[in-house]
C-alpha cells in the first residue's frame, strides 16, 4: 500500500512510519523544511521524504498529485496545549487550514483514498465525575485554542465526509507516550528532569505544574499500531476513541518514573506550568474501537516509562561522553 504520513517527524508520525515500514508498505512522509529529522534518521533510504506545508495550499496540492496514496494519515499539527494560548492564531490556522488544504487537495486530484484524522481526547475538555469513562458520545466541552482547533479538525473531516464522500476515519487519541516524546509535554519532561537527578546532573527538586490532573496514558507504539487498524478496519466517517482506559494523576506518573530510576525526588511548582484552564481528567473507554479492528493496548506504562528514561539517559549521557573526551 502506498501510503503517505503528515508530520512524519514528529512524535506519532515517526513512530507510525516504523509500524508501517515493518508491515512491508510504501511509506512517503510529509516534513516542513523547518522540522528536524532526528526521530526519522534511522529510516534513511526505507522512508521517502517530501518537503512541504500543510498550511501552504498549493504544497499540499502539489504532493497529494505527486504521491497519489491510498492511505493518509493526518498527524501534522501543532500539538503543546501551551502554546495555543500563547499562540492562538498559529495554533487554529496550522490545525484548522492544514487540513482544509490537504482535504482540497485530495478533492482536486479526485483521488479515491482513506484517510485518518488525529483528533484529541483534548475535545471533551471539561469532563464531568459521572460522565466518566469518556465515550464518543460524550459532549466535547473544549478547555484550550488547542481543544477548540482539534475539534474542527473532527467535524470539518465529518462534514467533508458526507457532503463530498470523502472516506476518512476519524480517531480521538489520548495521552501517548514512549521514546522520542518531545521535551515539553509532560512525561518527556519529568523522565529528562529525572534521569538528569539519577545521572547527577541536577539537584534532586524537580519543576513541576498542575499535579493532580488525571490522563489515560497509551504507548506511541501501541497508538500507531491502532492508527492503521483505523484505516484498515475502521468506518468511514466513524470517530473512534484511542485510549488505555486506566487514569493515572500527573502526581502519580513522577512517582513511577523516580521509581523506576531509583532515585527520590522533591517537587518544586513552576507557576509558568500551570494552565488558564486545565482539563481535570481523562479517562476514555474505547469499546466501539475494539469492537471495529481488534485492538488492544499491549504495552503497560510502567515499560513505556521505562523506555522513555532509557531513551533520555542515552541522549544524556552522549554529551557527557563527548565532554570527557
Ligand atoms: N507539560 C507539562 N509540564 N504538563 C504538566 C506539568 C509540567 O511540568 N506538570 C503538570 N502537568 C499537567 C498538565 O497541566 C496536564 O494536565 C497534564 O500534565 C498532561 O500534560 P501533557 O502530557 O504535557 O499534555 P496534554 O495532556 O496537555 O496534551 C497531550 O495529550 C493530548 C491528548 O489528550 C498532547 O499530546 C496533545 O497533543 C494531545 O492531543
């Protein structure tokens, strides 16, 4: 199958190229020329790159003419709930536009082909205590820019699915994590701050926000694996939650990574960390994804955690070395 992954860089698209390189497919990615290679350079001469923007029309256009996949996965987003408040107008413009241009695009080249649209747990936002666990049919109450821009992305993909045909399967992911996260997101950031603790690089006091959240945390891995069960088995127009179904609190996650690196840890709150609104908690139950494809979250989070710490030691120690040399 020729397929073709936006932001292929980035965290779940660099993992999702692997999936699907495994599996024997073609695999082409989309990279703005911006983006660094590092989580793909291991796919050197198996991943065929092409340059280009989401959020430049006519580079969307052009590749969708080029490539002519049967598959598509739309990752490419601007995705730190942060920034959306810092920038909101790059935030909706990035989501929201992106995907008008590649949805044009596939309709001007009148290609026939499924594609995925990466929506959010993020959409529900403000989750009530007996709403929980988070079906689909629970009503999206949008907390951030961010929230607000994925669940754009999640009707536009549904609007254009039955006004033009469009066959896109729409996924809700939650919380993922594993090696390569990137360093802002909050698992990726307390697994660097600690392996720095256990390598002694920094005092025992890790920077710390809003604590007492609760997310459904998923390995990349695994969610890869469910992204193409969503284009190989899912419905069209369909949106399926993507989620482990077990809600840890943030509290809770530190704890399992200074566990896992043996060290013992004190939290400093950072005010800059905290959130004009945070959503309080996230636990989803993917019953009807199950039911489609088959799939199963196979990696438990103390071994996603465990291979997250091992990838930052490695990228830790690498310049310690260098230094010594
Ligand atoms: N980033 C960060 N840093 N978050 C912190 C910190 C900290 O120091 N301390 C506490 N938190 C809390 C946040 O307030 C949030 O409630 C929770 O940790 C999870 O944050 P992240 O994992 O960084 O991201 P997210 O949940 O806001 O969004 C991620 O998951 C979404 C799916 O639910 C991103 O991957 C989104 O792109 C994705 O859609």
């Amino acid at each position: 199958m020729k397929v073709l992954i936006t932001g292929v860089t980035g965290f779940a698209g660099s993992h999702l190229a692997d999936h699907l390189i495994e599996a024997g497919h073609e695999v082409w990615g989309l990279r703005r020329w911006r983006s660094r290679d590092d989580n793909v350079a291991h796919l050197a001469g198996r991943l065929r790159l092409i340059e280009g923007d989401i959020t430049d029309a006519r580079a969307m256009a052009d590749t969708i003419a080029a490539v002519r996949p049967a598959w598509i996965f739309h990752l490419a987003a601007q995705s730190f709930v942060p920034a959306s408040w810092q920038a909101p107008d790059a935030t909706l413009t990035t989501n929201i536009r992106g995907q008008l241009n590649l949805l044009e695009a596939v309709r001007a080249a009148r290609l026939t082909c499924r594609i995925q649209i990466a929506g959010s747990s993020e959409e529900y936002g403000l989750v009530q205590p007996h709403e929980l666990p988070i079906t689909e049919d629970t009503p999206l109450r949008p907390l951030s820019p961010y929230a607000v821009s994925k669940v754009a992305q999640d009707l536009l993909a549904w609007q254009y699915a039955r006004s033009y045909g469009l066959d896109v399967v729409r996924t809700r992911g939650f919380n993922h994590t594993g090696p390569r996260r990137g360093e802002p997101f909050v698992s990726s950031d307390f697994a660097r701050q600690v392996a720095e603790v256990s390598l002694g690089l920094r005092e025992p006091v890790i920077a710390v926000g809003n604590l007492e959240a609760r997310r459904d945390f998923t390995d990349v891995r695994d969610v890869a694996r469910a992204y193409a069960l969503a284009l190989e088995r899912g419905k069209s127009a369909e949106v399926y939650n993507i989620c482990s179904g077990q809600d840890v609190s943030i509290r809770e996650l530190l704890g399992m990574l200074a566990d896992l690196a043996g060290v013992e840890v004190a939290t400093r709150p950072d005010p800059a960390r905290l959130r004009p609104s945070d959503v309080p908690v996230l636990r989803g139950c993917c019953d009807k994804f199950r039911k489609a494809t088959g799939w199963e979250p196979r990696l438990p989070l103390r071994t996603t955690l465990a291979d997250l710490l091992a990838w930052w030691r490695q990228r830790l120690v690498g310049p310690i070395a260098d230094a010594r040399h």
